[in-house]
C-alpha cells in the first residue's frame, strides 16, 4: 500500500488514467489546459495513474511517467479524465484498466472522457441511459457495440450530469477549458486559451466537421453538385424546390438522394452551411449581428439566435465574444 498523497488544501485533484497504447494528446491536452489555469488563480492538482503502476507508452511511441499510484490518491477526487486508443478493442477488454476506471469513477465528483475514452465507460456502464460523444468516426461503432447509450456523433463535447464526454483527440482541450470556466468562469478559461493560443472555446454543440467539407464525402452527383452550389452561395434563397430546378430532378427525388447521401435533408444542410458562414462572419468581422444574419443567409437577427441556440446551444453575441477574445490576443 502506497501512502496517501494529501493534496494542496483547496486544490482540485484531477486524475488521467492513462494506459499503453493511450494516444498521447488524449492525455496531454487536458493535464496542459489544467495546469496552464494554475498560473492564472486556478488550483488543480494533477496526477496521472495507470492500471499497473508503471510508466506507459502511448500510441506515438513517447512514453508518459506515471506520478501516482491509485492508493496514494485521496479518498475523493474532483475530475477523472480517461483517454482513448485507436483500437478501443484494446481499451475494453483490458480488466484492469476497467477496474481502475471503476473505481476511480465513483471516487470522483465528474467523470470525462476524451475520443475513444468514451468505449471504456461505456464498457463499465457509466454512459448507461446517458448521452455521450466520441470522435465522429467512431460514433457508428459506440452506439452498434452499447445500445443502451445514445451517441451524439457531430458535438465537440456533451454533459450529461456528472458525465462529459468529448469528441476527438483535440477536443480534449475543449472539453478541458469547459471545466475550468465551470470550475473558475470565463475570465481564467479565456486567459488559458490565449497562452495555449486555442478558441476559447468552441461551445459543446458545435460541429466536429464542417458541412462545407461534406461533398467530398457525397458521391452522387446531383448531390455534390447541389452542396457545391449552396455552399459557394449560402445566401441565396436555396428552397428545396430551386435547388430541385436547379440540378433537373424533383424535389421529391432531391430530398431522398439527399438523406441517402448525407444522412439529412436538403433544408438541413442548407442551415448548416448558413450557420458556418455566419460563425466566420462573426469571428473575423465587425458587422452587426443583423447584417450578418442577411450576409449568410439566415435572414434575421431572430432567426439567426434560434440557429445558434439550437445548434451550439450559445447566442451569437456570446460566440463572437468569445472567439473574439482569442484573435484579439494576438494583434
């Protein structure tokens, strides 16, 4: 048995199960967003741990040092954080790194994820009724291999309770920063993003990817073609109907090689692209956010809050606020 490691009076202890195989921003992301928010007021106190004890190698081949044993840890924790690995496979049937896991979580006050993290707690039962993020390319496989989840497969990250799961690798310092303005507010958070000259920080809801890189990934090209016109022009008044005219097809036909293809409506896409065009808009500009509205597309002040709030659940004046914080740094 270890002997107990009484943290710093005050101090938050955050903890990083880390494994071989681990990928090595998945752990590294965060444990730098918490310690960069010390030097800015924050108090947390990081410790990394492994199944076996040992230093662990992570999938770039750079190994990590392992700082603390799980029986040096305090009885309660505030933050454990578990990475991924590209073969979560792996991850999940490794029993011990389950049982750390485990242990650790019902020790903590939240539980988090980064990128393939998110198949470990789901494997413990952790995400059990809960909704949860991965990396966009693994959300297909967590939710056929864990049913009872429900995966969100396009947010950077997704709070459910005490529970937060993020998208991949670099979400992990989104996620990260998310936990420090919770834990501090927003001034400490933005002063972190600034030094590690990172977003502060794109909210929770918005998109892994972007809708503007969808046509490449289309492969019909009625579709590609529509997307091609919609994203070159997103204010144009693109109804279902003129894009059917548009590219010689019925509405009907467009609409169901649409949802074939991409997984959503044509109008739905159209939004997206919108929305992408008025976030840019936002962050490099100083127009109004009603001429903004009419420049990508989303025709009104009020139209364009509803979008933001459904979509990235934050309104347009805060988004600019906070993307701006960033750039403004800079000059």
């Amino acid at each position: 048995m270890g002997r107990v490691e009484t943290p710093v009076p005050g101090s938050r202890v955050v903890v990083v199960a880390a494994f071989d195989g681990v990928q090595l921003l998945d752990v590294t992301g965060p444990a730098e967003v918490f310690t960069t928010a010390n030097a800015h007021g924050a108090r947390y106190d990081v410790r990394v741990v492994s199944p076996t004890g040992a230093d662990v190698r992570t999938s770039s081949g750079v190994r990590i040092g392992v700082d603390a044993t799980v029986a040096s840890l305090p009885a309660r924790l505030d933050t454990l954080v578990v990475p991924g690995r590209r073969d979560w496979q792996r991850a999940v049937a490794d029993q011990r790194l389950l049982a750390l896991v485990t242990e650790l979580s019902g020790r903590a006050r939240r539980t988090t994820s980064v990128c393939a993290g998110a198949f470990v707690l789901a494997q413990t039962g952790a995400l059990n009724g809960r909704r949860a993020a991965t990396h966009w390319q693994l959300a297909t496989q967590l939710a056929t291999a864990y049913p009872q989840v429900t995966v969100e497969a396009d947010p950077v990250f997704v709070k459910d309770g005490d529970v937060i799961t993020s998208a991949g690798v670099t979400a992990g310092i989104d996620l990260a920063l998310c936990l420090v303005e919770d834990d501090h507010g927003a001034d400490i958070a933005r002063d972190v993003a600034r030094e590690l000259v990172v977003f502060m920080a794109r909210p929770g809801g918005q998109s892994q990817f972007s809708a503007r890189l969808a046509p490449r990934e289309a492969k019909h090209p009625v579709v590609r073609q529509v997307m091609d016109s919609v994203g070159t022009d997103p204010a144009s008044p693109h109804s279902l109907e003129s894009l059917a005219r548009e590219v010689g097809v019925s509405a009907r036909h467009l609409g169901r090689l649409f949802r074939r293809e991409t997984g959503m409506t044509p109008g739905r896409y159209v939004e997206s692209v919108r929305l992408e065009a008025a976030q840019a808009l936002l962050e490099a500009g100083n127009d109004s956010v009603d001429k903004v509205a009419q420049d990508s597309g989303l025709g009104s002040s009020e139209t364009m809050r509803r979008v933001f709030q459904h979509a990235l659940g934050i309104t347009p004046t805060a988004y600019r606020a906070r993307f701006r914080s960033t750039a403004e740094a800079t000059r």
